[in-house]
C-alpha cells in the first residue's frame, strides 16, 4: 500500500513542489492551501469519503485506500520537497538556461539527478504516512485490502487481548521500516535537514 502511493505520488509532489518553489504557482493561496490539509484532521473526512467511496464502488478496495492516503501524503510530500527544491542553487538552473536547455529538461536532468536525498526523504515519509494509517483503513478496506495495523486491531477479542499475536504481528509490522530506515539513512537526514535551512 506505501509503495504504491510513493509511486504514484513522488513524481506529482517533485512537480508541484518544484513549481511552487522556482515559479511561484498559485502565489501564497496554494501554498497555504496545501500546508492547511495537513492542518485538517482526519477524523473530519471519515464519514464524507466514506460516502463518496461507496457511492463510487471503490469501498473495501485496494485502489481505493491508495486514493484516499494519496489525498494526505501528496501535500505533505509536496510541502517538503518545495522547501528542499529552494536550498537548490539557481545558479545551475540558469547556466543550463544559458546552454539553450528548456524547463523540463533542467528539471529532469538537473535538479532531479541533484534532489535524491530530498526525493528519499519525501519518499520514507509518505510510506510512513500511509504504513502507519489506522482510521480510513479501518473504514475504507475490505477482506481483500486490509492493512497491518487493521489486522492487528483484530487481535483484541472478546477473550481478551492476544498479546502473542499482538507482539508478532508488531515486529512484523515494523521490520520493514526499521530495514528500510536502516538501508537510506543518510539520505534520511540530508534530505530533511537541508529543506529545513536556507
């Protein structure tokens, strides 16, 4: 599930977070407007994405629940790669502007192939975002899409809790992360640090 809304949403918050940073896109209006959705809280969307979802037929299904975490971790992906794309020098940008290079290709050969570790730390947090969501998985998923922390919720029965199942199904559930966090951190932190200083 975290992988595909890094997939799907990595390459849209490079995007927009480059034309919010060199362009100035939407002026302050969509800059706010994308740093307030993460002011929202989720509990307020539950019910009216519910209904939406189950009119459209995609309750209970894979691609739904992608939709849905796309919908939070996309301006927050976003918001953190506009920050890092300003520490990006312009100086690179417009010798390559002096060479004749058009928007896109400074976009996709320089600053991209230059942004990894801002793109690694985009990347980790939407997958954390979505990994770690209990509230529309609960509402959105089915048999079929049920995510870990669904699953682990279902282990407190009438009986009692499984604490058995409960801590194997922990460790699983953070091995990923734990290997994943262990394997990029030092893009990690040079991708968070350098779009928190100008």
């Amino acid at each position: 599930m975290g992988a595909w809304v890094v997939a799907l949403g990595l390459p849209l918050a490079a995007l927009l977070g480059y034309a919010l940073a060199r362009y100035q896109l939407g002026g302050h209006t969509l800059r706010f407007g994308v740093l307030a959705t993460q002011m929202l809280p989720p509990i307020v969307l539950a019910l009216p994405l519910f209904a939406i979802f189950r009119a459209l037929g995609w309750s209970g299904s894979l691609w739904g629940l992608v939709i849905a975490y796309l919908a939070f971790a996309l301006p927050f992906m976003t918001w953190l790669l506009m920050g890092f794309f300003r520490t990006f020098p312009r100086e690179l940008e417009e010798a390559a502007r002096v060479d004749g290079a058009g928007s896109l290709y400074i976009f996709a050969r320089i600053v991209l192939p230059l942004s990894i570790p801002g793109l690694f730390a985009a990347g980790v947090m939407g997958f954390l975002l979505s990994w770690n969501e209990f509230l529309f998985a609960l509402l959105l998923s089915g048999r079929e899409s049920q995510t870990v922390p669904v699953v682990l919720s279902t282990f407190i029965t009438q009986r009692g809790v499984l604490f058995a199942q409960v801590a194997a199904g922990v460790v699983l559930a953070v091995l990923p992360v734990a290997l994943l966090a262990r394997v990029i951190d030092r893009y990690l932190v040079e991708g968070l640090t350098m779009g928190a200083v100008k």
